[in-house]
C-alpha cells in the first residue's frame, strides 16, 4: 500500500515504502519520494508516477536476481512447503468410498505396511518418495538449490515427514478417525510469513500496479469482481497464510455466490459473504461453472502464480483448481446451418454486391463474410487496417495483428492469412483499394475500440439482433457461430492438423509454438 505522508518540518507530501524483503539487501534502505506538492489532493494526482517509478527500481533489482536464483531455502519455506503438500496430498490418500469388510481390511493392512515403510525411510533418511516433489517445488519457487545442499535436505526431510503423515492419516480413517489431526505438530499450521505486513489486500495491490497499464478495458472490468471476492474473503490475511484448504473454500464459495451480484438491488451494500448468505435465502441464482472457472478461479490462480514468481509464497494454493462444468464447450453456441446461411446472405445487404455508393458502412457486409470464411473472431476482422491487407509470397494475405488499443485475445490470435478465394470473387480487394485510395486508417469505420477495450462491439451487437429477427433455431446465434462453423468445415475437410490449427488461429496440443510455425503461406492457401 502506497500512503503519503509529510516528513516532520515539512509542508509537501512524501511517499515512503519498504522494499520487498527478495530484494531489499539490494536497494537498501526504504523507497522515500517527493510529490513535490503541499496540496493533498495534487499530490495524490501525482502518486501513480512514484507508484511506477517504485515498481521500476524493484523490478530491475529482480531482474538481476533472476540471472542468479536464489540458491538456498529457509526453514519456513521448507516447513511451509511440507504443509502445502501435505495438505494438496491428502484427499487422495483418504478413502471416501463405501467399502465390504473385506476389501477394508485390505486396505487397512496395506496402509499400515505403507506407513511402516515411510517411517523406516525417514530413519534411515532415505528420502527417495519426496525426491521428484521436493526438486518440483523447488524449481515452481524459481529457486536454483543444488541437491547437497543443507537446506535442499532439511527441505526431503520436511516432505518426508509430510509423507509420513499422509500415510498415518490414511491408517486413521480407515480405522473410522473421521477428525483425525496430524499427530506430526509442524503439519498442523504453516509458519508466519517473513513478510508478516504482505496481505492479500497488499498482493492484489501490487500485481494491479504492475499488470494494469498492459491490460483492456474489458480485462479491467473483468477483475474488478474477482478482486472484490479476494479482499472480502480474506480480509487482513497474509499471503503466506492461504492454505490449500482455504483455496477450496473459496471454491465452494464462488459456487454459492448470486449471479449479477453487483447489480442486485437486494444485495446492495453486502459483503461478498453476506451477499452469499443472502442470496442462498432468497433463493437467487448463482454463477455458472464456467463463469467460476474462466471469470474468477482462472484470475486467482493468476495472482498466486505471481506471488509464487515474485517470491511472496513457496506454492499457489489454487493451481489446477476447478469446478466441474456440466456444459460441453460444444453445446454453448451452435454454428450456423447450411440453410440458415443461404437465407442470411440471400437477405440485405448481401442481396446485391458492394459498391461505394451504398449507405451502409463496409463493416456490416464485409466482417460476417470474412468471419464465415476465415473462422475471425469479430473484433478480428472489425479491428483490421487498410494496411493489414497486402501480399506474400505472391498470394494475398490478411495480418490479424495487435496495435494501439487493439488487443487479441490470445498470442496464438496473431497470424498470417490467405484472402478466401471467394471473398477476392465477391470484390473484397476492390473494397480494399476504395479505403486506401480515401486514405483510410481502418478498413471498416466500424471497427473502433471501446471503453471496454471491445473492437467493432456495435456491429457484433447489430448481426446479433438480426440474426434474432430471423427467428432462427439454434443456441447463442451470432458473429461468433461462424467461427464455430468454420472449425468443424476444417475437422470435416480432414486437413493435416498443423494446417487447420494455423487457419484457425488455435493452438498445438503440448506444444508452446505460435499456431503458424512451420506452415507456409502457399500451404495454408492451398488448405
């Protein structure tokens, strides 16, 4: 939290802050700024620069750490590592299921020969059980600690011990200890942070500050909930302190939370918590499975991740963690029909060719005809510039490419595509070279971007309502149906895999490649 404050004899506003404790030994001191104002409210106006120039100074003196890890553990971060693997370990050592007396037993006896083997392992202090998770951890807390280093075995020792209890909590279950506590006391809480004034509060505050300037409108208001939810739930925490317990909590949480929860009357003024107990009473609806995991649980577990890089926490609680979503990607928005395309484009304004001549703007007859056959996301094709068509390797070509405040939605969105053939028939060039020759920036004047950060919305907004005056049968019909048609045009054409992926802008299954590596412009055309 950055606060202002007047040093004693002086009538301007000044900034003082503590360096993160990763870099302190090399900054020094504490971070101390002039506002250079005595009006309070002038030199709030003037905090965001110090903010930044604060954020500037710590993330050079990372970046020099970055090129020599940090090549040892403390205690409590091996202590805080065994509790987390503990703790992410243990359902699946409980047995849960309904079980015959003699399959129980079974299980009991190998337990309890399990738990034998683990303890004599840690006597001996062999501690090859813990060997993959212990170097695991290890390299996710960006840590460069070699294998005969003291720390790195207090580290196996910690998770052997870890490993020891999970098997002793095994034992007690099956034997009906249903509230079983560790009987190893360190695996029973995690240490206090080092850093005991960073709290979730601090956390959000500080990976804002450095992510914001990059993000869209859109992103902005996205989080803005998420981060609403984190402050509420764990008001006063400490980072360190979140377990991965207290991650499932806020799973269970979210499915619980209303629908619309900011925009409720009935809720308005409550905490989230509040809000939940409100809502389960009234009986409002709650958010979807894939609102909770692409709307919140995606962006915490991107929060934690940071904490985890930047050093704040040993492991994030909330990776890999979801809800199960009923709802096939595949049954959320259906593609088009053959027939409801032939009745669209057979509709105005696609019942007579373009010309210069015609009121409507470009966008509205050119964006759904560039969406339906090259598979664009709207503000794709709304968002292209005259410049964006050219040639290569003597093909046409249209550049899905970011500029200004035009963002794509994935790294993977930026590619190279050959012009349709039939959409060079139907006169798109000559659409093309009537924007240059009018010395137009953009090639639809629809494709402006909004306060959302949203390219050419109002014309997805408009195909929408047409398409809904059509009274077509289908599921979420709209701009983006054609994407949908287009990738299963591509599954049916049975195209080499690599190919499809590039014309769709998807990526390679376990391959971290830009989706167009590797396939020609003439390749893709030919496709």
């Amino acid at each position: 939290m950055f606060k202002l404050s007047r040093r004693r004899g002086s009538a301007k506003w000044q900034v003082r802050k503590r360096w993160p404790s990763d870099v302190a030994h090399i900054l020094k001191g504490e971070f101390t700024a002039s506002t250079g104002e005595e009006d309070k409210k002038r030199a709030q106006e003037n905090l965001a620069l110090i903010v930044a120039e604060y954020n500037r100074r710590v993330r050079e003196a990372r970046d020099k750490l970055a090129k020599a890890p940090r090549g040892e553990l403390s205690n409590d971060e091996c202590h805080r590592m065994a509790v987390q693997f503990f703790e992410a370990s243990l359902p699946s050592f409980v047995v849960r299921r309904a079980l015959d007396p003699a399959k129980h037993s079974e299980l009991l006896r190998d337990a309890k020969e399990r738990l034998g083997a683990a303890q004599a392992s840690l006597g001996r202090n062999s501690f090859g059980a813990v060997a993959g998770v212990s170097r695991t951890m290890v390299e996710q807390a960006g840590l460069d600690v070699p294998d005969d280093h003291p720390s790195y075995e207090h580290l196996q020792r910690m998770l052997m011990r870890a490993f020891v209890e999970l098997h002793r909590a095994a034992v007690a279950h099956l034997e009906g200890a249903a509230d079983y506590r560790p009987e190893d006391s360190a695996m029973r809480e995690i240490p206090a942070s080092e850093e005991a004034g960073r709290t979730v509060a601090d956390l959000i505050t500080e990976y804002e500050a450095e992510k914001s300037p990059k993000w869209s409108g859109s992103t902005k208001k996205g989080v803005a909930p998420v981060f609403r939810f984190l402050r509420e739930v764990f008001p006063g925490r400490q980072v360190a302190s979140i377990t991965r317990a207290d991650a499932k909590m806020v799973r269970s949480l979210l499915e619980e939370l209303p629908a619309n929860m900011g925009k409720r009357k009935e809720l308005e003024g409550l905490t989230v918590p509040q809000a939940i107990v409100k809502g389960r009473a009234l009986g409002l609806p709650k958010v979807q499975p894939k609102t909770i995991n692409d709307g919140y649980l995606i962006h915490i577990a991107a929060v934690f991740n940071w904490a985890r890089r930047e050093q704040w926490i040993a492991a994030s609680p909330f990776e890999g963690l979801q809800v199960h979503d009923p709802v096939s990607d595949l049954d959320r928005r259906d593609p088009f029909t053959v027939d409801q395309l032939n009745k669209l484009f057979a509709s105005a304004p696609w019942d007579a060719p373009w010309n210069p001549e015609r009121k409507q703007g470009g966008g509205a007859f050119w964006v759904p005809l560039l969406c339906l056959y090259h598979g664009l996301r709207n503000g794709e094709a709304g968002g292209l510039r005259v410049e964006d068509i050219d040639e290569e390797d003597g093909v046409t070509v249209l550049h899905v490419r970011e500029y200004g405040q035009r963002k794509l939605k994935t790294r993977e969105s930026r590619r190279t595509l050959p012009v349709h053939p039939e959409l060079i028939r139907l006169g798109f060039l000559e659409y093309v070279q009537h924007r240059r020759e009018a010395g137009a920036f953009l090639l639809f004047p629809e494709g402006v971007v909004n306060d959302r950060g949203q390219v050419a919305a109002k014309l997805g907004e408009r195909f929408s309502a047409r398409v809904k005056a059509m009274d077509f049968d289908g599921r979420k019909l709209g701009m983006h149906s054609f994407r949908h048609g287009f990738e299963d045009r591509l599954r049916a054409a049975e195209l080499p895999e690599r190919t499809a992926l590039a014309l769709a802008g998807r990526s390679e299954a376990g391959s971290s490649r830009s989706y167009g590596e590797g396939v020609s412009t003439k390749q893709k055309a030919d496709c």
